[in-house]
C-alpha cells in the first residue's frame, strides 16, 4: 500500500492513532456515480440554452453548489456560449436566479438518487467496533441533506454529524465544515481525522484542515455513472475510468486512494500504523 502523497502528511503531534473518519454523501455514501448535482445542473443549464458537457459539469463537484454553478458559469466555454445566447457576459445576478432554479429541481430528484452505496451500513459498523466517530460533510445545502440523511437513516446509513456550508460559512476546499465536525465529535488532534471523499475538492478540504485525506474513485464523481451503466461497460473502459479517476484524486493530493467506502480498512491501519511511530520516518507506506 503506497502513501501517495509523503511529502505532505498531516502533523502528528500527539496524534497516535486515528480517532474519527469524516465521509462525503454523494458519489462516496450514496448515490454511486454523485449523478443526483450532475443531472440536476445540466437541466438548469439546459434551460437557459446553455448545454454543459459531463467534464463541464463535475469539474467543480463537491463544491457548495452557489459556487460551482459561478464556477461553471466563468468557463470560457460556457461564458462564450451565454453571450452568443444572451447577448452579454453572465452575472452575478444570472448566477443567484440559476441557483434558485437549482434548489426546487434538486429536491425533486434527491429520492431518486439517494440509494446507499453497497456495503455503506457494514463499513458503518466496523468503523464502530474500530471505536472511530463518523461524520460528514456536504455541497448540499441543509433543507437538502435533511431530505438525504433521512433517506439515508431506512437503509442503515446515519453519520454522527452531518454539515452543510451554510452552518460554518463557508464550504470546501475551506476546512471550516470538518472543524465543526471535530468540535461536535469531540475528537482531537487534526491529524487524528481521516476525511474520506470522491471529488478533488473533498481532497482539498481534507488538507487544508490537516486531515489525513482518502480518495474514493470507483463509486463517485470521477466514474459518472450508475453501478448498473458502470458495469456495462467492457472491462478496459471500466479500467480506464477509473484509472483517471485514481489519477485525479493523486493529483489532489490524497494521501491514500481506494476504489470504494468497503476498502478503506487497510488504509486506516496503515495511518495507525504511521501516528504510532511504527514507521520512523512516516514516510514509507
């Protein structure tokens, strides 16, 4: 098992074994593929005559989604398209009412989109009897997880804590929402946390909080699809998805990357491994 990112691990200070794990929801607890935003963007977008390609769409995933619809917005690409659509540069203005179409669209497709990922509620319980708190960050707002955590909660999945940019002010690649999970968790040091999530921003985040930070590539933002269109594919597609989708989240800088929530538990014996000294330098995996 190969620590991708040594240069860069999270001060360990006091820290002698992991304490907490902090997930993402969709693409990593629920909905495989994160395709509930995905589907919910291009329909705004479409509505305005702008037609946003798969790349477009999830470049920003993860990020609260007042934000990455400006994000998508300042695309040179799709700036250019506005202006031939609308006769002028999108504003500010265009990105508040495009918002507002987003929130009533997405609730009405989180049932949908809300299935738990295989093998979510088994994890759940093994990261209890490793005596690890669970809690959880989002792009969603509120109102929004609200709906998915009690969705969630029927089929055996119910982090400890779950937030929202809206309740700490500002969301990823800001820390502030895992702080807040710290805080209410009670769990300490930083380094202490691993944060587990499939897009780059979940990386960031993780980072810039001084967490240990761990790539989900096989169920979320970087394969696009729903399990059952994944498995569709012919193996050397599905290898070269997630391939890139492996890639993507090294490039982020997550310390460790695996394909599912389910494979995780080798990587958090290696962090122990790690906070406890077994390795001296702490920079072998």
């Amino acid at each position: 098992m190969k620590l991708l990112n040594p240069a860069t691990p999270p001060h360990t200070v006091s820290a002698s074994r992991l304490k907490a794990v902090i997930l993402d929801w969709a693409g990593t607890t629920v909905d495989f593929g994160s395709l509930a935003p995905a589907r919910t963007l291009q329909t705004v977008f479409a509505g305005v005559g702008i037609a946003l390609t798969e790349a477009e769409t999830r470049e920003d995933m993860g990020l609260a989604k007042r934000t990455h619809i400006r994000n998508i917005l300042k695309m040179a690409r799709v700036a250019e398209q506005w202006r031939t659509v609308h006769g002028a540069a999108p504003g500010e203005m265009d990105a508040e009412r495009m918002y507002a179409e987003f929130i009533p669209l997405q609730f009405s497709c989180l049932e949908e989109y809300s299935n738990v990922i295989e093998g979510i509620p088994e994890a759940m319980e093994m990261f209890r009897v490793r005596g690890l708190r669970v809690g959880s960050t989002t792009g969603y707002t509120r109102e929004m997880l609200d709906v998915l955590v009690a969705l969630a909660a029927k089929q055996g999945y119910s982090p400890e804590c779950s937030l929202t940019p809206g309740e700490v002010g500002l969301g990823r690649p800001y820390p502030f929402m895992i702080y807040e999970n710290a805080v209410r968790l009670g769990v300490y040091p930083m380094a202490a946390i691993a944060k587990v999530g499939d897009t780059p921003s979940d990386i960031q985040e993780g980072l810039n909080a001084g967490t240990w930070a761990i790539g989900v590539a096989g169920t979320g933002n970087g394969i696009g699809l729903s399990k059952s269109e994944f498995e569709a594919l012919a193996p050397a597609e599905r290898e070269t998805r997630l391939a890139a989708a492996r890639a993507e989240l090294a490039a982020a800088g997550a310390h460790f990357v695996v394909d599912a929530v389910t494979e995780v538990f080798p990587v958090l014996d290696r962090i122990d491994e790690l906070l406890s000294g077994a390795t001296p330098d702490g920079m072998r995996a």
